[in-house]
C-alpha cells in the first residue's frame, strides 16, 4: 500500500494560498452568490422574487445552522433523532466468531469504557450534520506542548489520552495540500482548532496536523471536504413553521380576548372624570385584578374572538420536511401520534436508521477513526477484519414475545385436541410452517421431549405403537392421506 507522503517528504504542496489561487477561490465565492441571489427569481421571468416576499434568507451560514438547532423544537429534532436512534445501545468490534476474546476486541472494550468513545462518535455525528462537516481530534501523547499540535504524529506506538469532536465552526481548515501529484491533493493540512483555555476561562486557537484529525463529511457531492448541512435543505420550510406556530400563538393572545365595543348613549355626556375611571376599570379588569366593569351611559359588548387552528398548515410543513429528511412523520412530531405510530412507519424508521448505520455511520465515522487507530498502534492490528456489531433494531419487544407466546399455545391446544390433526399434518410440519420454528428449534423440542420422559413412558409408548393397526388408506385422497380409526384415537 503506497504511504501517504507528508510535506516534510515531499518538501512542497503545503504552502499558504498564492494571489492565482486566492483569485480562483474568490471566483468561486463569487459564482456561489451569483448562483444564491438568483434562488426565488424563477416566476415571472424573474420578475417576483419569492424568496424576498416570503421572508426567506437567500445566503445561509453555519450561525443560521446553528441558531435554528438551539432555539427550534422541529429542527433540533431533525438533528437529533436519527443520530440518537443509529447510536442506540452497545457498540461493539468483532473480530473473530469464537467466544476467546482476541486483543483487538478487549482493546476497543477497554477504550470505549475508559474514554467513552460511543458517546463521542455521537457528538460529532450531530455537529457534522449542522454544518458542512466535524471532526475528531485525537489527543495523542507524543505532545510535550501546544505548538506540537501542527507537527504529524510521531512513528511508534502511540497512546490515546482524549478524544474530543469539533464543529466546522472551531475547527476552521487552514491549509490545503496543494501538490496534485500527492494522493491528499485538495485535502486538509492544518486545522485551526479554538479550544478551551481552562486556566484564563477563555479560548485561544492552536494549529493541529490533519494526522491527528479524523475529518468527517455527509451528504457531499463534489468535494471530498465540505458536505451538506441537514438544516439546508428544509430551511424555508422551518421558517414557515417558526411564522405559523409563532402567528398562530399571537392570534390567540389577541384573539383570546379580543377586547370590548362601548356605545354611548345619545342624551349621557362623557365627562373626563367618568373617561378616566372607565379606563382605569378597564387596565384592572386587563390585568386581572377585577373580573367586573361599572359604568353607566354607555353600552359595552365583547368583541368576536377571531382563532382559527393551524394544525392544518404545520401538518403541510411536517409532510413536506418528512419527504427531503426521509423522517416519518409521527416520528418527527413526537407528539402523541407519533408515541402509537403504525406498524409501517415503525418498520420505515427502522429501515432508515439501519441504512444510516450501514451507509454513513459505519463508513463515514467508525471505520476512519478505528482504522487510524490501528495505524497509530493504539488498537492491535486485526488479524483479517473486523465487523461492527450494533444493537439489533428489528428484534421483537418483550410484549411482541408474549403475544407470539399466545398465538403458539393456541394454535398448539388447536392442534393436539383434535383427532385427526397428527395424521394429515404430521408434527415436525406443524411445529414448522404453522409455528415457525427453525429446524434446530424442532430438533431441541425433540431432545427435552425424549430427555422429559421416564423409563416407563417410554416402555408404555412403545407397547402402544406396537398395538397400533395398519393405518387406513383413503383412496383418492389428496397424497393419500393415512388415517387411523377414530376409536383407537379413544384407546389411546
């Protein structure tokens, strides 16, 4: 396997951006806002803008991202849900089937336990998915100060001391391998990570080599660097919910108790004393500190309330981020609904979440961190391969095996209470297509059977079998079905 060249070896490629190519990065930037300014301005020959009617903001940044996950039930969701559903329960590495544990499989054991690595591996799968990617930082112990961090991991076997996942916001990229014929050409070089600087209870920037970074990315369609942010895509549409749920709840302030009429009566005059003590009534009975208004002269009548329900618009909204999140919808919600959702959305979420595991979680997060973990010698280096094994999302609940418990213990007092069930079905094909039990299921069910009975059971069935008749033949009958008379039925 060719090694990758670091730029101590290669002795160019990382190098700060010249004026060609800091003129081909403000090209780009460029043609990205020309693309930006244009989004809305599809009706009307561009004509209307929709974006700028609709309230929508036309250039989004990590702040946006951000800002929503923080303050957004739906979109905190929409983060949240899938990533606590993929990393539910154990993780665990398998390298061999035997039950001996082998180094490899108590050294990720041992690791997970003493640095909590499942809990990191789900942080940093949440702060990918609100901007265009994470990373995790490997603290390693080849590093006697913070100025060490920019130098590439020393050789040797290495020991881990701390794992910590940065967003794109505090772990900016400052450099590039710029050299086309190294096999990182485009990729990051040096990080500016912003770490927490304990001591003066501040932050200070320190430069960290990319060999000490594990560089995560999802949802990326050219580059190999910069993903999708989760939030992207269905941004207009949490603006919306943010403008129905917040006007529907200013609606009902307002229209809760929309206030009062007064109609003078034509022959009272209004002097500015009873004015003054109406309205004095009025900020009282407002503020709850009455329940009564007096007056006279005038004729007061509660306005109309003016409510109408959203439900029906937000329900539009969560379809529509249902559809681009791959979410269900109950699910999404969690709403009382979504706690009693259909058999079919259950078997959708669970099919996403394993698809999640399979295509990015395992391929994108694990594979890259263990495997740099076997470069460093931190892991043994497995003797083939290894399989990450997950907790099992389609195993049946405790209460789904009780009622498959009482299906069975039915469907066998059916069986054995009726004469002539033995003979057109005979008991292992019973016990197989109408029980769905397993060739090795039905074979125990013979063993504990056979082990259950005692010697004189057994002797005593054997007499039985021998005293038996030839079984009658039904001529005719479908793959001539054996039938013994109803009366030895009644003997036995």
């Amino acid at each position: 396997m060719q090694r990758t060249r670091l730029p101590e070896q290669t002795g160019r490629g990382v190098e700060s951006l010249s004026k060609e190519k800091l003129q081909v990065l403000h090209s780009m930037l460029v043609e990205r806002n020309r693309l930006a300014s244009r989004l809305g301005l599809q009706q009307y020959g561009g004509e209307r803008d929709i974006y700028r009617a609709l309230g929508y903001k036309v250039k989004l940044d990590y702040d946006d991202f951000y800002a929503r996950y923080m303050r957004q039930d739906i979109a905190k969701a929409i983060i949240d849900r899938p990533v606590k559903a993929t990393w539910q329960g154990d993780l665990e590495l398998i390298e061999s089937e035997d039950n001996e544990e082998t180094p490899f499989e108590a050294g990720w054991k041992m690791l997970n336990w003493e640095l909590g690595i499942k809990t990191r591996l789900a942080r940093v799968d949440k702060l990918t998915g609100i901007g265009r990617y994470g990373i995790l930082f490997l603290g390693l112990d080849d590093v006697k100060s913070s100025d060490d961090f920019a130098n590439p991991v020393k050789k040797g076997e290495r020991k881990l001391l701390y794992v910590r996942p940065f967003s794109e916001a505090t772990a900016k990229i400052s450099k590039y391998e710029t050299d086309s014929a190294n096999e990182r050409y485009g990729q990051p070089v040096l990080y500016e990570i912003e770490v927490a600087d304990v001591e003066n209870g501040t932050s200070k920037v320190v430069k960290v080599h990319y060999t000490r970074v594990v560089h995560i990315v999802d949802d990326n369609l050219e580059s190999e660097v910069m993903g999708t942010p989760r939030l992207e895509p269905v941004f207009n549409r949490l603006m919306d919910i943010e403008k129905i749920v917040g006007g529907s709840a200013e609606m009902f302030w307002r229209g809760g108790r929309p206030g009062f009429e007064g109609k003078l009566d034509k022959e009272y005059t209004l002097t500015p004393d009873t004015r003054k003590g109406l309205i004095d009534q009025f900020d009282e009975y407002e503020n709850d500190l009455r329940r009564f208004l007096i007056n006279e002269g005038i004729e007061l009548k509660a306005l109309t309330q003016q409510i109408s329900d959203p439900s029906t618009h937000i329900d539009v909204q969560l379809t529509m981020i249902s559809a681009e999140t791959g979410i269900p919808k109950r699910v999404l919600s969690g709403s009382e609904r979504g706690e009693l959702a259909s058999t079919q959305d259950v078997g959708e979420w669970k099919t996403y979440v394993q698809s999640r595991r399979e295509d990015y979680a395992e391929p994108r997060i694990i594979r890259p961190f263990v495997d740099r973990l076997i470069e460093l010698g931190i892991l043994p280096k497995p003797e083939k391969f290894y399989r990450i094994d997950w907790l099992d999302l389609f195993s049946i609940s405790e209460k789904e095996r009780v009622d498959i418990g009482k299906a069975r213990a039915n469907a066998i007092r059916e069986y054995t209470t009726n004469p002539l069930a033995e003979s057109i079905i005979p008991p292992d094909a019973f016990f197989e297509f109408f029980l769905g039990l397993s060739s090795g299921q039905i074979e125990l069910i013979h063993k504990q059977v056979e082990a259950g009975l005692s010697e004189e059971q057994k002797a005593l069935a054997e007499e039985i079998k021998e005293q038996m008749p030839a079984p009658a033949v039904i001529p005719g009958n479908i793959n001539k079905l054996k039938l013994y008379p109803y009366s030895q039925f009644e003997e036995r």
